[in-house]
C-alpha cells in the first residue's frame, strides 16, 4: 500500500446568528505560508484545507504551528489523516487553555504516541 499525501482538514463552527469571519496563519512556517480567510455561518462546519506540510512528527520544537483569529466565538477541531493513521485534535480559546495536558491514548507496546502543544507567545515560563 503506497502512501498518500492528505490535506490537514479544518472544521469550524459557530453559534453566531450573523457569519464569523475566520483567518488561519502559520506565523512560523514560512513555506507553504499560510494566510486563508473563510466565512463561518451557525449549523455549518465549514472546512479548511491546510497543506500536509504542517504535519508534525517526532519530538522537538517547530514552527508549525497555527494562529486562528476570529471577528466571534468559534469552536476548531482538526482531522489529520495519514496512510494507516488517523488523529484528531482541538483548538482551544487562549482564555480556556490551563497548565495541565493530557494524551490519552491506545497503541501496542511497540508504537509510540504522539501530543502537541502549541504556545500562545514566545515567553516561556519553567
């Protein structure tokens, strides 16, 4: 079975009454550059494509993280597939994340799991 390069898919929604205005940047990442604005209408989920270079693997700090700004309250959650994996992940409001972070998952002894985390800003605190 050969590999297949998916797209990062994007969901938001909203509980607005009038449509949202949704920008996703990769502040960090310079290539391929992210800067895509859609319109986010209540009942829908709208998707966004992001490209697989985005796509994190193995330990480390990286630049590939995400910004999404919004003109209101939207909910984020992410699917990213690849040839035999599957994962999911959620973006959360900068006034809802805390300090503590918690992967639960399910693999065979041999297989590693994998969490990320992206920072709000630059200033890290030990």
């Amino acid at each position: 079975m050969g590999l297949v390069d998916f797209p990062i898919a994007l969901y938001c929604m909203t509980l607005e009454k009038t449509p949202v205005n949704v920008n996703i940047a990769s502040p960090l990442w310079p290539t391929p550059k992210v800067n895509k604005t859609d319109t986010v209408v209540d009942g829908v989920a709208t998707k966004m494509l992001l490209d697989s270079s985005l796509r994190t693997t193995g330990s480390g700090v990286s630049g590939k993280g995400i910004h999404i700004t919004a003109s209101a309250k939207v909910g984020c959650f992410g699917a990213n597939k690849e040839t035999l994996s599957n994962d999911g992940y959620l973006a959360l409001p900068v006034d809802a994340l805390g300090t503590d972070f918690y992967a639960v998952v399910h693999s065979q002894p041999a297989e590693n799991s994998e969490i990320g985390v992206v920072a709000t800003s630059n200033t890290i605190q030990l």
